[in-house]
C-alpha cells in the first residue's frame, strides 16, 4: 500500500459524485494523493462514499464495504472510512454490523473526515477535483427535499430542501470554466425548489440565466424537476438562451389518478398532461426525459393499463423505470400492504420498457438526415463517441462517428450530420 495516498469510491447518483469531488480537493491541498474508482485499495486509506436509494443501490454499497473490509483483514489497506446516503440514514446499524469500519460519517459531515486524519477542513465549497471528463461537470445547486412522496426515502437521508446561494454557485461556475469546462449538467434532487428556502421563491430561471450568461458556458443541461408548482418562467429561459439545452429530466412516476394521490405527488393525470403539451409549446423541440414507476402498492391492471397508454401519448425521448422496492421508514411502507407480486412488478416494468424502446427508435430514425451540433466524449475503438445538446452523460444516446473519417478531438464540438440511427444510439459524419 502507498502511504498517504486516499482511495475514493463513490456509489449511487452523481450528487455524491460532486460530495467526493470536493473531498478530494480538501485531501490533495493537505497532501494525500487521492485516486478515484480504484478497483482494488491501493493506498493505506479508503473513503466509499455510499448509495441507499433503493434496494439494490443498498447492497451494492454493503457488498463494496465488506470487500474493503476484507482487503483490510489482509494488509492491504489502513483505515476505512464510509460516508454518503447509507450511512446518513442507517448510521448505529452500520456501526453495530460492520466493526471493520473504522468510522462512518452521513451525507453532510463528510469534511470531519479531515479531522480523524489530524487535518483542519476548509469552508471552500467550489473547488474539487474533476473526475468527469474535463469539458463537463456535473453542478449541484441544493440537498434535500420537501417533497415527501409517500415511497421515497430520499427526505430521511437528506432532509428539507437547502438551497446553495445564488453567488458561490456562480462562482464555481466560473472557476470550473477557466479550468476547461463547457458543459454544465445541472443537478437537485428537485430544482424546480430552488430559492425557496433562501429568497422565498423560485429562483431556478434566474439562476439559469445568470449561469448561462458567464462566458465559456457553451451547455446548460437540467436534471430532476417535479410537476408541481413548475415555473413556466424556466421555459422562457431555455427557449431564449442558445447554451440552455431543450432538455428536461422530469421526474413523472405515474399518471392514474389514483397512484398519483397513493404516492402523495400532489397532481393530476390532467395536470401532468397539460404540463407537458405547454412545455412542447414553449420550447419548440425540447426532450423531455423522465421516470416511471411500476408495481407501486394498489395498482391495478387499469391503473397500467392507463400508464402503457399515456407512455404511447407522451412519446417521451427518454425514459427510465423501475419496479417499486419497498423502503423502510417511508409512508407508504407503513401505510401500504406491498401488495403488486415481483413477477407482476417485472412482467409490467418489461411490457413499459418495450413500448418505450419502439417510441425511441421512431424518434431517433426522425433525426437521420439532421445536421446537429455534438461534443466529443471519448474515442473506443473505430469511433469516436459523442453526444447532443439532447443526449445526458452515461444516461442518453449517443453519436458515434467513424474514426475513418478524420480526427476529432474530446471536449470539442463538431457539426455532425445523422446518417443512421438504431433504437438508442446514432451514427454520424463529420460536415
């Protein structure tokens, strides 16, 4: 093992990415060497940074935890630390099991971390150490939520909603530019919130703005909004502004009337459907991306059946789903009997992710002949691989481009034009 050198894992959202981002800024100015993703511990100290949104997010984390336990058994590392949403939320218990550990930290605490090591933290909030590509970065604007839908353990690890202020944002934004980075994917676990707590309104549209009118930003991307209450001014922002992508990541989870009131998401089918027919109108060619759930507690065969039609009308250019997985201490796991069958869970989640995968691969066969602006990612093998002002890191389609038909460069934008498409990805040529 290397002395004074800090291995950091992250599990789960890229929310925790930017938490371990800035814990390794804080670790490299007090002299660690910090790598990031190790496969195996390399250095005398390891930091994973955990995951407990769901339930296979929770063992992933517990397994990551015990194979690092294991390397300690046998020599290979010193200390090992856990912080993040799993231990946030399930603190005694994780002291209790899992002794090996040698002190575990929640979400918010992380920089006592600096202490244990005898090293003083520091306030600063806006550097980090990039582990993304260095043309984007993820920006994370706030922690917590108010909402409280009645499956949804995120409020237990994280609590009510704390906005970052307006200005160090700005800050970091400017800091992360004069570094080299274009692209920002603007993430919360509900930004449409954004102000609220601090200014007593909304604030998002005018954070945007201000984001997008720093020089250098060339793609403002937004991630995780809530129907309710939605400030339509945002709209105005994305379709006046070049660097503000047409994309939306809406989080919906279901359409039923009666799910939507099970799930304490405070809207109507009618509200959900009118949302997205004015978005469309506002912001002509905007790619919404979205969520659904299915097997939630009481849905009935109508209730998909009104899920599977509504998925055909919205014709949403991305979404996700997933099965209902029962968390405790949430309402709905004391409220509700978990009542749909896993075979009933997993047959609808498929029949969903079929009607979806025949909607993508019509909307992406419309883009063929299209000339679209792309920046480029990386280089695998005969292609290079990029992505659209539509396309998200790691989560959207991607445009791949013959190495063969001349050199690209990572982190540069390029004319393309689509010459083909299959159900997710897109091939393109140089213009």
């Amino acid at each position: 093992m290397k002395k004074n050198q800090v291995d950091i894992i992250t599990l789960g959202c890229s929310k925790n990415l930017v938490d371990s981002e800035k814990l390794m800024h804080q670790l490299q100015e007090k002299g660690y060497t910090v790598t990031h993703d190790a496969a195996h511990p390399r250095g005398e100290i390891a930091v994973i940074n955990t995951c407990g949104f769901i339930g296979d997010a929770k063992e992933e984390s517990v397994n990551t935890i015990l194979e690092f336990c294991q390397a300690k058994a046998e020599g290979k590392l010193s200390r090992l630390y856990v912080m993040g949403c799993l231990s946030e939320r399930f603190l005694s218990e994780l002291e209790t099991e899992i002794p090996e550990v040698d002190k575990f930290y929640g979400k918010f605490n992380w920089k006592e971390l600096l202490n244990e090591l005898g090293q003083a933290p520091t306030d600063d909030n806006i550097h980090r150490v990039q582990t993304t590509p260095k043309h984007y970065a993820y920006l994370k604007i706030s922690e917590g939520c108010d909402r409280n839908c009645a499956y949804c353990a995120i409020p237990i690890s994280t609590g009510k909603h704390k906005s970052r202020p307006m200005e160090e944002i700005l800050d970091e934004v400017r800091l992360l530019v004069s570094q080299g980075v274009k692209e920002f994917q603007v993430i919360a676990q509900e930004l449409t919130y954004y102000g609220l707590d601090l200014y007593g309104q909304q604030k998002i549209a005018e954070l945007v703005e201000q984001i997008a009118d720093i020089p250098g930003v060339e793609w403002i991307r937004l991630h995780y909004a809530y129907p309710l209450h939605f400030p339509m001014e945002l709209l105005k922002v994305m379709r006046e502004k070049d660097n503000v992508c047409k994309y939306l990541d809406i989080a919906l989870q279901h359409v039923s009337d009666n799910m939507l009131d099970r799930m304490h998401r405070h809207v109507s089918k009618q509200d959900t459907m009118n949302l997205i027919e004015t978005m469309r109108r506002e912001v002509p060619g905007i790619h919404l991306r979205t969520t659904l759930m299915v097997g939630f507690p009481g849905e009935t065969e109508q209730d998909f059946e009104e899920l599977k039609e509504f998925t055909r009308w919205a014709r949403f250019d991305r979404m996700g789903a997933f099965a209902y997985s029962e968390e405790e201490g949430t309402y709905s796991a004391d409220h509700y009997e978990n009542d749909v069958p896993d075979e009933v869970k997993q047959k609808r989640l498929g029949e969903l992710m079929a009607i979806q995968q025949q909607i993508s691969a019509e909307l992406q066969d419309k883009k063929v002949g299209q000339k679209l602006k792309v920046i480029i990612d990386r280089r695998e093998g005969d292609y290079y691989i990029g992505r659209t002002e539509f396309d998200s890191p790691e989560v959207d389609p991607e445009v791949l481009i013959p190495v063969a038909d001349g050199r690209l460069y990572t982190g540069r934008f390029y004319q393309v034009e689509i010459v083909s498409a299959d159900d997710f990805d897109l091939y393109g040529k140089r213009i």
